[in-house]
C-alpha cells in the first residue's frame, strides 16, 4: 500500500469505482436509500434528505420551508434540489449529484494528502514522514469506507459540509486563502459547527502563506483580521442570499437556532439528546451553554499547544465534533476516519488501534440491533441505544486521544532525541 | 497506586501472559455451557408471577357455556359442511355469518411466492366495535382454517364464531375485538398482520379494507380434535425467537390452570414432573426453537409487531369440553381489555422451564455472552501475538547490519512488528462476503433444485478452504505465521462481535452458532504434527454448517418420528426467510459458514517464516 506517485489514470480509475459502486447500490437495490435515509445513524434532524424533501414540497408550494418544524436546514440547499429535476421522477440526479459531492470531497483529502502538509509543516518536520501513505490510498479508504457509503446512500446533507470542510483545507493548505475561507463559510453556513475550525484554518493559512511573513512584528494579526473579514463577508453575503430567497430572517432561528437550542431531541448517535431527554427544564438553558462551551473549548487549547501541525489540530477538532456536536452522525465520524490516515507515520506510536477498531466494530452493530430493540420490538429501552451511543464515543474519543498522544509524542522526540523509544510512565 | 501501575503495567509483558488466553477462553466456553445446565435448578430459576397488575386474570366469572353450547353445535354443522370446499366458499360462509352477528367484515388476498411455489389464499375478518371503547385500541381472536401440521381446525373455527356471538351480546369491552379467520397458519396471519400495519408489499398482499385501533394482544385457537379434552398447551415461540410479554402467558396460566382447573403444558411436554430432567428439556426445546427462529403457529407472526400473541392447543383425552376452552378465551379477553397500557411490565426475555418457573435474561444471558467472549479474548490474543518480534531470532539474524544491530540489543520493550494487515484483510472480507452466494441460493432456488444445490454447495465448501490454502502458498510471497495469526483474529473478532450482538436479539441463535463453532478457537495452522491437524480437520468438518444442516433434518424432530428430510428443512427455511422474514439463514451462510472457512484454511495453513521489520515504538 505504499505506492508511489498516483497518476491521474490510477485516480481517475478510483473515482470512477467508487461512483460505479455507489450507483449500483442505488439502482440494484432500490430500497436501500429510503432504509438508509430512515436510520438514525444516518440521518439527524439537521441533515436528514426526508426533511430536506418535505422543505423542498413546502418550497415550491410558496410556503416558508421552516412551517411545520420539520425542515432545519440552510435555505440555499432548497434552489439547489429544485433545480434538479423532480426527485420522485428521475432520482438518478440526485444521487449523481450526491456520487459528485462525494467525489469532490475524495479530491480534495487527495490534495491534502499530497501535500505532505501531515508529515512537515511548516514549523515541524516529523522524523517519520517518509513513512506515508499516498494520496490515491487515502482517498480510497475515505471512499470506500462503509460509512462515507452509507450517508451517501443515504443523502445525508452533511456530505456538503464535509466537502467544504475538506476543500477550505486543501485551498489553505495550497495558499488560496481567500478560497479556503470562502469554503469555509459554506461549511458554517450549512452546518454551523466548522465556524470553529476557523482558528487553526486561520493558522495553517498563516503557516502555508507563499511569502512567509515578514519581519514586521505585527503582520500575523493583519493577516488573522483579513482572514476574519473574508468569512464574515461570504457569511453576509450568504445570509442575505438566504434572505432574499426566504423573504424574512426566520431560517436563523430554525437552522441555527434548533442546533443552539437542541429544540429537536430524535435520538442520534451522539451523547446530547438523551441528557436532554431527562433534563428538567429549568436546568435546560443552562446545561446548553456549558455543553455548547465544552465543544468550543478545545479549539483554542489544541490551537496553542499543537501550534506548529494546525492540520493535526483540525483533525482532532472535528474527531471531537464528532463526538459532541449536538446533532452528529456517521458521516462526521466518515470525514474524522478519512482525515485519520494522513497520519500514517505516526500509526507506530497509537496504542490502541486494535481496541479502537474492535469498539468502533461492535458498536457499529450493536447499535442497530439495540435501535431495533427499542423501537421494533419494544423488549428494550431508551437506555440500550444510549449505551452503544456511549461505547461508539468512547471508541471515537480513544481515537483522538491516541492520536493526539501519538502526534505529541512524535513532536518530543524531536525535541529530546534521547528519549527515542522510551517509554513513558504516568506519575 | 503509581506502584501498582507499574507492576501491572510489568506484568503486561510477561511471556506467560500471553500463553493464557486459550484456557481463558476454554474456561469462559466450558463456564457458559454448564452454566446453562445449573438454570433449572431452583436457585437459579424463578416462580412466574403477574407484573401487570392491571390484568387480574382470573378474577371475573366467565359466562360462557349453558346455551351458548347449542350454538356452538349449530356453528360446527355449518363449518362441517364446508369441509373440502375451497377458500372463497368458505369465506362467503363465514361472512354471512359475521355479518348476521352484526359485525364489519373485510377481506383480503394474499399470495407468496417461495422456492417456486406460490401460496395463496384469503384472509377473513370481522371487527366487534367497543361499546365503552373509541376504537383506538383492539385485541384479536385468530382461527387458523388450518393448523401449522395442515390439519383442519375442526372446532376451533366454530367456536370463535360462538364467542364472536357470545361476545357481541356483552357491553363490558372497551377494546375493540377482531376475529381473524386464514386460510392457513403462517401465511395467512403474516399478511394480515403486515397489511394491518402497512407494512406489506402490496403487490403481494393486498391492503385491509378496514381496521381498528392499536393491537394490544392477541389469542390464536388451534383445535382440531373433536372429542373432549384434558389440558390445554401454550404455543408462544415467535418469529426470530421473539417470545411474547410473560404476563400474558401468565394470565392464561392463572385463567386455565388457576380457575378451569385444566392442565397447562408447554414447548410439548406432554407430561411434566417438574424435576430437574424435564425441566431441562423444556428449556432446550425452547431454546432449539427460539434458534430455528421459525414460526410456530399463527401468533407468531404478531409478535414482531410488539402484538403480545400466544397459541392455545387443547390435548389429551379428560372431561373438558368446548365451553372450557371458551371460557379461557373469554377469560383472558376480559383481562387484556382491563389493560390499561401495553404490555410492558413484565419479562420479554426469558426461559420458561416449567409453566411456572422461569429464568429472565440477566441470569441467563451471561452464558452466551460468555461464548461470544471467548471468540473476542482469543481474536485479541491473537493481535498482541502476531505483533511480537521473535527477538532472538531477529538478532542472530540480522546482526550484520551494525545500525539494526544496536537498535535490537537495546532492551526495547515497545518494539513490536510492523503488521501486514492487507492479505488477512482481504481474506477474511472475501469469505465474508462469499456468504452471500448461499444465502442468495437457498432463497431463490426452486425446490425441486434445493436437494442437488445443497449436495453440490456441500461438496464446494469441502474443496474451498484447500483451494484458498493453494492460493495462500503459491502467491508470490508466502503466508507468514503473522499473517495467520491476523487472518485467525480479524475472523474470530467479527465472529464474536456478530454473536454478541445476535445474543441481544435471539440467544439461543447466538448461543448454538456459539457452540458450534467453538472449536475455531483453538485449531491453528499445525505444519509439524499431521495427526493434530487431520484430528483438527475432522473435528471442523463434522461440526461445519452443511453437515450440521443434514444431521438435523435427518435427526428425529420432537415427536420421535423420523427426521422431515433434507428438502423439506431447505423448503421450511426459505418459507420462512420469504414469508415471515427469519433471519436465520443469515447468520447460518454469513457468519458461521464464514468463520468456518476461515478456520479450515488456517488449519491447513503451512506459514512460512515470520520476517517482518521490527519498528520502534
């Protein structure tokens, strides 16, 4: 698997696998979507395609899509659906534009992959970094990771979130900072949560600038407040695209606010809804804001202390957005996995990978068949889905703690070559 | 406390460790079978009892009988005629008689298609409206026109027509009753039951003209005998090895036992002494049936649909007569409109050892847990292993490289082996996946081709692991022993986290497959001892899927009669994978044939030498 450099015929043979693949999983079993789209794994509240149609219907009827509750998500997906043709008649646009989406998200970790940006910042150059993967296996392992599959199969609209995310790093990796923050802004704007990649992506702009910054001892935050104003300006002009398509502000309340707010508690994988579900409600407002807190949190500490990889510190984030992000899904936990392999030279120092694939594995299966206990056949309770939800955040979360070991450890024996192998000790 | 760290943290490395885990797991299997044995001791199993306290079985006077006799003899002539005469004939039949009792009457078609043969038929209902209810709520009466053996249900269809009449005249129900009559006992109920909660495939079965509120239970009359009786038996097996809400077999316990004063018999012990033997027995022909996950009678079907349903079976010769058994309906129908919310309370998984004795999940669930685990220690074991440097030899080896040298004199304790992950990867996801092949065969073939598919598929899975062995060795690179331990692990890994999952849904499954396939565990590849590895090989082979498939349809079944035969075991499963939806095949084809397969390659594995590149951690 340690080839060498992809040519465009071996990547172009990749993409067109996994576009055959997803295509024939639509086709040969046409069933599969609607299941899919219907599972709770899959579909949130905030991402769900059944929702994204019912806002669509209200849409084009000339009804505000956010009547009714059902529909929170940003008002611009709704003139991109309906400029497709109708759904209920031809749905092989849709899915070719999904097969796209996911395409174009593979591209961009091929970029980023290529980059070698995971290996050598600018400000760090691992001992291992020769050690890698190439681009074309990364973006295998994100293609074809069951996961990435499932929520495109299922229409997840995260799959627009996680491409932007993905491009906004590859343009920032690539120098076009205006792009990167741009990208970003469509990441926000759909989803809200990549707002809080902005510092480290700000810093990796920094790092990857074509000039590197002169003396002048002030330069960083010139650079910092323009890239600030880039996004700020993509989000006005965003919000006032979306204005102007909605006729009034009410789409802020019920996008953004539902994630705020967790107004909608369906059950999903992730660790808020049940909290919520037993919270009396005068605690509510309060338990919001430092769960809310806790999410933002790490951003500036991994900011600081991973100073010198910020793609490390991006990494870590959104394996943490996948954990307690109000609203996640497999596909959050898609774009973290896809991202883990960039790290491939420090895999050697992980010290849990067999038990973090081995939870991962069960829960996996596990949570289906308690989702089934609960619901179906009404022999299990709320309790058992919300434990595998449990287990599945433990094994993401001893990803990201492993990895964030093997990243910091690597970072030291560069700093103390005399611990090389060593092995460390908790006191 | 940081001292006792590290002298666990010492203890991890300890070479003796790591000669642990197949006695581990032995122990973890042996502790799960006997522990099955120890549970219809009395320490271990529990009196049944009525959680729901809303049910208060056998607390009403039943009324049923007196004249209620002369019309149930009128019914049984009119439904004497029709004996022989097809489905629609009959249909007319009992709706003109449904409609003279005042009732709404529906229809519906139904038609299956299964290893070629098409079953067909329709379905009749008739709703009694509440008279203290809003029709959001209703529990049904089913009569199966015939029972599961084909026999027809002489007395049992007249006398659900008596009660329609009985219950009728009463204004005490506040839950609507429905009266189903299928034609037959699976397929009949399945469509119904489907279409009742839109859930059918209307291009097979046709949707219901009209229903009623949520199903809150439902009773199934199989009475085919025409003299009197002695006890009653309670069939409550499900789909998927699904079983009922225990209240309710508690409730028609108390009814039939408590105030009928009939005998109550289960899982078909005809006679049951209560001692520890047949205690035993009944437990594992619960679980044997909870395994096969086939239907068992026409309340099977209901219960995938959180429809609390059981199957009442009157036997043996006694004084007991029709009015008995309607008033054990009328009785247990009285305490399911007491209900006041769904079933809920009481066990939805459990053993029953006796009709009074159980053990619920937290006691037994353990036991197959535990075989699951042994699959899931081994699978780790086997990691750890394959990721050890033979340290000695890679220093003798590779001492003229002065730089690799001084790396390995040095005590490096986290060196580990760079595992090469793609060939066990790709080996174990083919056989994986191959499990389709089967799966989709046995489903789809038509019966008549079910025998020589099965021979042949037989004869192709004893050649496969040779064949994949071959292809092993004649790959440009040999198999390493890494490599086997890999291969051994990813498999044993997905074994134990499929039964551990199925354990949760359907435990005797999961406890069986569990069984069965424990010896994968401890075969390796064994290139030095022949004798080991032929006795490892024999004992695979007997104990694979296909030869466990044949041995149990030529096996006597319960009744001490010869064994169904092969095709009929092939015809029932996919009947049961097209119709109700078991899901045991699957895990039969794509979890066990698999992990056998695996197993059998790594026994013939011959790994050659073991050289990977020692990395630093």
């Amino acid at each position: 698997m340690n080839g060498g450099k992809a040519t465009l015929g071996r990547t172009a043979g990749l993409y067109a696998g996994a576009a055959v693949l997803r295509l024939a999983l639509f086709t040969l079993f046409p069933r599969l979507p609607d299941l899919l789209t219907g599972r709770v794994e899959i579909s949130t509240p905030v991402t769900s395609f059944k929702r994204l149609q019912e806002g669509l219907f209200l849409y084009n009827h000339n009804v505000s899509p956010y009547d009714g509750g059902v529909y929170h998500q940003a008002p611009l997906l709704l003139p991109i659906f309906n400029l497709l043709p109708s759904f209920a008649t031809f749905p092989i646009f849709t899915y070719l534009l999904y097969i796209a989406i996911d395409i174009l998200s593979a591209d961009a970790l091929l970029r980023i992959a290529e980059s070698g940006e995971a290996g050598s910042s600018a400000r760090f150059t691992s001992p291992r970094r020769d050690k890698r993967w190439s681009g074309a296996v990364i973006a295998a392992l994100f293609l074809f990771n069951p996961f990435t599959i499932a929520t495109c199969i299922g229409r997840s609209t995260t799959v627009f979130t996680t491409c932007a995310i993905l491009h906004a790093i590859a343009n920032a990796i690539s120098g076009r900072h205006f792009h990167a923050m741009v990208a970003l802004s469509f990441a926000s704007y759909l989803s809200m949560y990549p707002l809080l990649l902005l510092p480290p992506l700000v810093l990796l702009c920094y790092d990857r600038q074509k000039q590197p910054a002169t003396g002048a001892p002030n330069a960083w935050i010139k650079f910092a407040a323009t890239m600030v104003m880039d996004v700020v300006g993509a989000l006005a002009v965003l919000f006032q695209m979306s204005f102007c398509l909605t006729g009034s502000w009410e789409f802020l309340s019920s996008t953004y606010g539902v994630q705020l707010t967790l107004s909608d508690l369906a059950p999903n994988i992730g660790l808020w809804w049940y909290f919520f579900v037993e919270m009396f409600d005068s605690f509510r407002s309060f338990f919001l804001a430092v769960f809310w807190l806790h999410l933002s949190s790490y951003v500036g500490g991994l900011s600081v202390r991973l100073r010198q990889q910020p793609l490390v510190v991006i990494t870590l984030l959104l394996g943490i957005f996948s954990i307690f992000k109000p609203y996640p899904s497999i596909a959050d936990a898609s774009l973290f996995l896809g991202m883990v392999p960039l790290y491939r030279h420090v895999f050697p120092l992980l010290r849990y990978s067999f038990v973090i694939a081995a939870i991962i594995i069960y829960a996996t299966f596990l949570a289906p068949a308690f989702y089934h206990l609960w619901i179906y056949a009404g022999s299990g309770n709320a309790n058992f889905f919300y434990a595998i939800t449990l287990v599945w955040g433990l094994g993401l979360s001893l990803l990201v703690c492993d990895l964030a070991f093997a990243v910091l450890r690597d970072e030291w024996e560069v700093e103390r070559p005399e611990m090389v192998g060593k092995e460390i000790r908790q006191i | 406390m940081p001292r006792l760290l590290a002298s666990a943290l010492s203890l991890r490395r300890d070479p003796r460790l790591l000669k642990l885990p197949p006695y581990l797991s032995l122990l973890c299997i042996v502790v799960g079978v006997v522990w099955l044995f120890l549970l219809p001791l009395d320490d271990y199993s529990r009196r049944t009892y009525i959680s729901e306290n809303a049910l208060l079985p056998g607390q009403v006077h039943t009324y049923f009988g007196g004249s209620d006799q002369n019309v149930f003899r009128a019914y049984k002539h009119e439904t004497d005629e029709l004996a022989g005469k097809g489905n629609i004939e009959v249909n007319d039949k009992l709706e003109s008689i449904a409609k003279g009792l005042g009732l709404k009457v529906g229809r519906q078609n139904f038609t299956y298609s299964s290893a070629g043969n098409t079953h067909s038929g329709q379905n009749i209902y008739a709703i009694l409206q509440a008279p203290r209810g809003d029709a959001t709520e209703a529990i049904v009466l089913v009569a199966a026109w015939k029972n599961v053996k084909g026999e027809p249900n002489r007395s049992g269809v007249p006398l659900v027509l008596t009660l329609a009449r009985y219950f009728k005249r009463w204004s005490l129900w506040s839950k609507d009753i429905i009266f189903l009559f299928t034609p037959d006992s699976i397929a009949g109920p399945q469509a119904w039951v489907d279409a009742y909660h839109d859930a059918h495939d209307s291009s097979r079965v046709a949707s219901l003209p009209l229903k009623s509120g949520a199903l809150q239970g439902a009773i199934a009359l199989d009475y085919t005998r025409e003299t009197r009786f002695q006890s009653v038996h309670i069939v409550y097996d499900g789909v998927n090895g699904q079983l009922p809400n225990l209240d309710l077999i508690n409730s028609v316990n108390h009814v039939a036992g408590g105030q009928m004063g009939m005998g109550v018999a289960i899982q078909e012990m005809w006679k049951h002494s209560n001692s520890y033997h047949d205690r035993l027995q009944t437990m594992l022909r619960g679980m044997l049936k909870q395994g096969l996950g086939l239907a068992s009678g026409p309340h099977s079907s209901f219960i995938p649909y959180h429809v609390d349903a059981v199957t009442l079976q009157p036997f043996g010769d006694g004084w007991q007569d029709e009015m008995a058994i309607g008033r054990v309906i009328e009785g247990t129908f009285r305490s399911l409109n007491n209900l006041l919310e769904h079933l809920h309370q009481s066990f939805f998984f459990y053993f029953l050892m006796q009709k009074e004795r159980f053990v619920s999940i937290g006691t037994y669930l353990p036991s197959a847990m535990l075989v699951a685990a042994n699959f899931t220690i081994m699978a780790i074991a086997l990691w750890v292993k394959s990721g050890q440097p033979e340290v000695q030899k890679v220093i003798t080896e590779k001492t003229e490289t002065a730089e690799e040298a001084e790396k390995l004199a040095l005590p490096n304790p986290h060196a580990a082996m760079e595992r090469d992950l793609f060939l066990p990867l790709v080996l174990v996801a083919a056989c994986q996946f191959a499990g389709v092949v089967p799966l989709y065969l046995f489903n789809h073939l038509s019966e008549s081709a079910l025998i020589p598919a099965f021979v042949l598929f037989t004869v192709l899975s004893a050649i496969l692991p040779f064949l994949l062995s071959n292809l092993l060795h004649t790959s440009a690179t040999s198999t390493t022993t890494q490599q086997y331990h890999l291969i051994r692990s990813f498999s044993l890994l997905l074994l134990g986290m499929f039964l551990s999952s199925l354990a949760t849904l359907n435990f005797s499954l999961a406890f069986l497959v569990g069984v069965f396939s424990a010896p994968l565990t401890f075969v390796r590849p064994c290139p030095n001892s022949p004798i080991l590895k032929w006795l490892s090989m024999a004992v695979l082979y007997i104990l694979s899927p296909t030869t466990v498939v044949f041995v149990a349809s030529v096996l006597p079944d319960l009744d001490e009669k010869v064994g169904c035969g092969l095709g009929e075991v092939l015809r029932q499963a996919a009947f049961a994978w097209d119709v109700t939806g078991t899901y045991t095949p699957v895990v039969v084809w794509c979890v066990w044939w698999p992990a056998w397969i695996v197993g059998v390659v790594s026994v013939l594995g011959r790994p050659g030498a073991g050289d990977g590149k020692v990395k630093n951690a």
